[in-house]
C-alpha cells in the first residue's frame, strides 16, 4: 500500500514514478531507522485509517482504487486541518520527496548533479 500512496504523490509520466526509483522502500527504512516509536507507529495506523477509508468512500481497498480516485482521497485527507490523517501523509509526502530527489535517477538525469572537487 505504500508503494500505491508514494506513487500517487510522484506518479509516473514522462519520468519514472516513486516506486520505479524504490522511494516506498527509502520511506519505511528512514522511519524504521530515524523516528521514535510513536511516528513509526503513526505510518502503521495512517495505512490503515487510509485503507479504511477509501473502503468507506470507494467500496475498495486504496490498492485497488483508480489513479484519480486515490488522488483525490489523498487530498481530501491531507486537507483536514489539525487532523492524524494530514499530520501521517505530510510525513510521508516528505520523506517521499526526499527520496526521490536524492535517488540516483533524480540527481543524474535531472539536477545534473556534478561533484566538485
């Protein structure tokens, strides 16, 4: 399910998506190794509350949704002020970003990164 969320925060188009640089894999390893307890509990119970309610919205789990559907549910709930909803997907748009702008792919391809001596 992670892979779905990374990939509807950087979707694939004419440069690969978040999953096709393995971000959703960057995003568990920097909470399983950078965050206390409780965040990483926060990513655990943010899947679920998010599966839950695109089962309330759509009638199927957020794997199974459309593109556009999980888009939207994920703006719906990043919307929500002062809310756990908004507070787990700002930390995973976050790290998502990170990831794929420090990805190999990005650096290489994109921002063109040169070493300087």
């Amino acid at each position: 399910m992670l892979t779905d969320l990374v990939d509807t925060i950087i979707p694939r188009t004419g440069t690969p998506g978040a999953s096709d640089l393995g971000v959703q894999h960057f995003v568990e390893l920097m909470v399983r190794d950078c965050f206390e307890k409780p965040v990483q509990e926060q990513l655990g119970v943010g899947l679920i509350k998010l599966d839950n309610e695109a089962k309330n919205r759509f009638g199927h789990g957020f794997s199974a949704l459309k593109s556009d559907q999980k888009l939207d549910l994920v703006k719906s709930l990043a919307g929500k002020k002062d809310s756990e909803e908004a507070d787990f997907l700002s930390s995973v748009k976050n790290l998502t970003i990170q990831g794929y702008t420090s990805s190999e792919y990005f650096m290489t391809n994109v921002s063109r990164y040169e070493l300087i001596p």
